[in-house]
C-alpha cells in the first residue's frame, strides 16, 4: 500500500459521490463512503428486489481459506480484511465455519483441498457429529474452518440499505446511469454491463437450487468435493438449504437437467432426507471476472471502476469499498488490486 502526496484528495470529501449498481460491491461502497461523510447516491437500473443482479443468485460465503485452494494470494489476504468488516458492520452475518467433506472415492481430491487451504483443522466422525449432528457418522473426516462465516444475499443486501440511508446516503431504483455523464466522483461497479470500460470481462456462471426440508439441520456451509467442481450446500432461514456449484465457464442462462442432476445427487450424497425436499427455485447468475480472475479497481481521474470480482462477490466487496475509500480520503494506492490512469 502507498500514499499519493496529492492535496486534491482533501477536497473530495466535499464532492457528491455516484455509485452505479446496488449489487453487493456497489452497497459497500456506497455505506463506507456515506458513512465517512460522502454525500452519496446509489443508482441501480432495476428494482428493491435485484433479481436481474448476480447478487441475488449468490451463495454468500465469506470463506477466505477455502478460497486459497484456487485463487491467488490477494484474494485470501482482501477476505480476510472483508471478514472484519462484515462482523463489524453486519450484526446479522454468521460465522460459525465451514465444513469440507468428501466421500472415500473422492479422496485423492479431498486431501489436495487440505494441502492448498489455510487455517483449517481436521475433524473425525465424532468431532463432526458434533457440530453437524445431522451429518451423523456419514463422513469419517472434515476439514473444519472456524473462522469463515456466510450470510444470505436476498436478506442481507435490504439491511445493508438500510444502513446506508441511516448514514445519510440515498437510493434510486429504475435509475440507468451513465458515468460519462454524471458530476461529481463516480463510484462504477455495474458488473458485466461494463463492458464498454471493461470488453475483457467475462461471465462466469452460478447455478443454484434452493430446496425446502425440516428434516435436516445443518448450521454453516458444507462443500462436498466433486469429480468436476467443488459443490456447497448452504443452510438459508425457513429450513431452506441452497445448493450450488462454484463456476461454470458459461454465459448462458438457466440451469441445464444435467447440471441440476449433478447438484441434486450433491445434496443426496451429503444426506439422503434431501431426496424428499421440495424444490422451491432453480436459477443462475452471471459473476464478472477478468482473465486473471482477480478483481481491479480502475481510477481514471474522478472515475473509479470497481469490477471483476469473480465468485468472490460478497467474500471481498467490503474490502474493495475500503481500498476505494482509502484513496479517496488519502491517496491510498493498493498495488495489487487498484490501476491509476
């Protein structure tokens, strides 16, 4: 990290601040600016309920360490920071750890997570009856993160404005906004409709099905390690569970019958009660991504491009809207994530 010796960074505070997207990276932004005092405006072109946003189709891990298993450094190092920032800011986050399982044919897999992850401990049948008791005796073993947490995008993303109006900032729903044409500091954090900043950007989809049973517990996340792709079940309120796969190196829409196959049989195999759960949604998102798969914050004068935050969304949105934050009180430059024109 390094400071610009700029003396225009003194007179931002006094500048309106436009951020475009109330996606999870723009509602970050927009509560830490607000409440640093910025006289902050949240624009986003479609409704309170975001369902066109990759927001809404998110799992919500915020889960550092298990992310070390294929992504660089930067990314456990930003989660980290944005696992604070979430317990202070977000009373409703959960963090009571993830759970990493595999089934005895899948070991070879299992055991390669171990070695790439960080800050996990090993769990054997009785340790995970304990914590899981819903899981028991159906795995010998577990890697235990204790430190990571999750939270639930659809009911999370409502609070967090919330608590930007509370700061004083204001929201505008059915707002399309042009950074070009808007005064003032510009916050750009509108995903894959940026691609006109960005044409290197491409989707990564996220498949998911939320299904419905009273017959299981489960009290964090659980990744199952698969043939393909890690899959993860992710306990929601109201006996819900969502159950997804990490990335899928598609644009389309929708969720094909194999994949919902696929991440059926996941849930199966973690507890076979979820054969009789009913199905309450099925969907996808696209996440935006780089072809380094890290994020980048673009600053180019008084705009500033927050984009390719991959499946790491709501993992690193609040460390980003920090960095950016920085910048604008002191010239802060994070060499690893943030580009000055």
């Amino acid at each position: 990290m390094v400071q610009q010796d700029n003396a225009t960074h003194h007179s931002m505070q006094q500048q309106p601040v436009t951020v475009i997207g109330a996606g999870i990276a723009g509602a970050w932004h927009a509560l830490l600016l607000a409440e640093a005092g910025f006289a902050v405006k949240l624009h986003e072109r479609s409704g309170p309920a975001m369902a066109q946003a990759a927001s809404h189709w998110a799992g919500g891990m915020l889960a550092p360490y298990c992310e070390a298993e294929g992504s660089e450094p930067t990314i456990t190092r930003l989660g980290e920071r944005s696992l604070a920032l979430w317990r202070e800011q977000v009373p409703e986050a959960r963090f009571q750890g993830s759970l990493v399982v595999a089934h005895a044919r899948d070991r070879a897999d299992y055991e390669r997570f171990a070695r790439m992850t960080i800050n996990h401990r090993r769990l054997g049948v009785e340790d995970i009856d304990e914590i899981e008791p819903s899981l028991d005796g159906r795995f010998r073993e577990a890697l235990f993160f204790p430190d990571e947490g999750h939270v639930e995008p659809r009911r999370v993303l409502p609070q967090i404005f919330d608590r930007i109006r509370a700061a004083g900032g204001a929201i505008e729903f059915h707002s399309e906004q042009q950074a070009k044409d808007t005064p003032g500091i510009v916050i750009d954090c509108r995903g894959l409709a940026a691609r006109d900043t960005f044409p290197d950007l491409r989707g990564v989809k996220g498949e998911e099905i939320i299904v419905e049973t009273g017959e299981i517990e489960l009290s964090r996340p659980v990744r199952l390690m698969h043939p393909r792709w890690p899959l993860y079940i992710i306990p929601r309120e109201d006996n819900r569970f969502m159950i997804g796969a990490t990335s899928i190196e598609r644009e389309d829409s929708g969720v094909s019958v194999r994949s919902a196959l696929e991440l059926l049989s996941a849930a199966y195999a973690v507890h076979p009660a979820f054969a009789e759960a009913r199905i309450v949604e099925i969907g996808s998102g696209l996440r935006p991504a780089f072809p380094d798969n890290l994020p980048r914050i673009a600053i180019e004068g008084q705009r500033i491009a927050v984009n390719g935050l991959y499946r790491h969304g709501f993992l690193l949105a609040p460390a980003l809207a920090e960095l950016t934050l920085g910048y604008l009180q002191r010239g802060a430059i994070d060499n690893e994530v943030m580009q000055c024109a």
